[in-house]
C-alpha cells in the first residue's frame, strides 16, 4: 500500500470521526478526535496571533483543561515550546524531565496527572497558528504511527480553524474539509505564503487570491501553484502582485 494510500485513510478516518461527532454536537470536537486517533488521554490546542501572546481553543480528557489553563497561566510546556520553536516535543516522562525550559511545568503538570507530553506546531505554509499539545496518564515516548497522526492533526487542525474562521456552518466542519479537493490544501499553503508576505490574515490573503484570480481570468488552482511555485508574489510596498522573470 502506497504513503498517499495511507494517508488518505487516515484523513479520511480523522474526518468520520468529526462527522460523528458533529452529529452529537461534542463540545471540543477537534481536541477529542486528536485524542482518539492517537490514543491518549487528551489534548489541547492553543492560538496564537503572536508569540508570547496565546489562547487556549480546546481541550480533552479529565487533565486536558488544567494542562492547557497551566500552559497560559506559566508561559512553559508542550505547546508553548512546540509554537516557539516549530518543531514536534516530546516528553516521555516528566519526572524525570531535563527540560531547563519548564522547570515550573512539569512537576505542575505530574500533579495534575500527566506522566508524559507531546507538543506539535500548527501552521499553514509560513503562517504560525498554534500548537497541538497531547498527553498520557503513563510514560513512554509516541510510536511512530501516533507521531505520524499528530503531523497529520496538527494539518487538519490548522485547516480546520480557518475554515472556520471563514464562516463555515455549524454541523458542517467536516464535509467542508473533506470537500476540499480530497486533501488538496494548497489554497491554505498559498494563502499562508501571501499573509506573511503581505502582513494580512490568512482570511484576507485568501480574498485577495480569489480577487487576483478573477481579475486574470484564471483559475484559482492556477493562481495558487504559481504563488507556491514562487513564480507569483504579493508586494507589500504598493500593495501589488508580481511575477517572477520566467
């Protein structure tokens, strides 16, 4: 079976489990499927604008709410460290944890029962999101599956926030996802791409593709290769779009 064969039942796993939540309208829906699919004991998942400053969106499992609180509150841990830095943490036991960044966290977050963590960033192409944070009431590191599927939440999250920051209907989260031309997220990346380059929202930067789309009278799937291709580029200075010399 192929990696793409595989991904795809993956996703397509992560989205029937969002579907069947939908439909008992499960508070924290996101956070409760990211919990499932990885087999922990829960997971939170933060928002940021700018680092430092972050807002907790959700979270699963008896601990999940106090470890995410805690985040907030101290400024240290899975999350906080895995936004900062853009790459996956892990801790596979916090009593024993070396981390010189959380020497308030961790044994905070013994005492609320967490025994190991996981921290994975959240973004859509250079555009920083948040962090997918996940923890377990056991040690021991993540198998290579689970790390997998928190690479492929942690995508799915970040698609999911902005579909719904752009109005998407209550109940409909999921359809809407999977709508999106069977895992062709390139719009987010290339939206990703023109909100860094553009200082906009990613809602904004997907505005102005569409607008340069119809203003071309191209498609917008054309539009979107040639900006993440860097053939196009959106100038701050005069608030225009340029190509390259090819």
């Amino acid at each position: 079976m192929s990696a793409s064969t595989v991904t795809s039942r993956r996703l397509l796993h992560i989205f029937d489990l969002m579907a069947l939540g939908e439909s008992d309208g499960t508070h924290g829906l996101l956070c409760s499927v990211a919990a499932e699919v990885t087999g922990l004991s829960g997971a939170m998942i933060v928002l940021a604008s700018s680092f430092p400053a972050m807002t907790g969106y959700c979270a699963s499992g008896s601990a999940g709410p106090a470890l995410m609180d805690l985040e907030m509150t101290i400024g240290e841990g899975p999350c906080v460290e895995a936004y900062r830095s853009e790459i996956a943490v892990e801790e596979g036991d916090l009593r024993a944890s070396l981390n010189v960044n959380w020497q308030s966290y961790a044994a905070s977050a013994v005492a609320l029962g967490a025994r190991a963590v996981f921290g994975f960033p959240v973004r859509m192409g250079t555009v920083r999101l948040g962090a997918l944070g996940l923890y377990r009431d056991r040690t021991g590191p993540l198998s290579e599956e689970q790390v997998t599927d928190a690479f492929l939440l942690a995508s799915v999250i970040g698609r999911a926030v902005l579909t719904l920051q752009a109005g998407a209907a209550p109940g409909s989260l999921s359809s809407e996802l999977l709508d999106e031309a069977m895992f062709d997220f390139s719009l987010h990346q290339a939206a990703g791409m023109i909100a860094a380059q553009g200082e906009m929202s990613v809602k904004d930067a997907i505005v102005a593709l569409r607008m340069h789309a119809f203003a071309e009278s191209q498609s917008l799937s054309d539009v979107t290769a040639s900006v993440i291709a860097r053939h196009l580029h959106y100038q701050l200075k005069g608030r225009i779009w340029l190509k390259d010399s090819q």
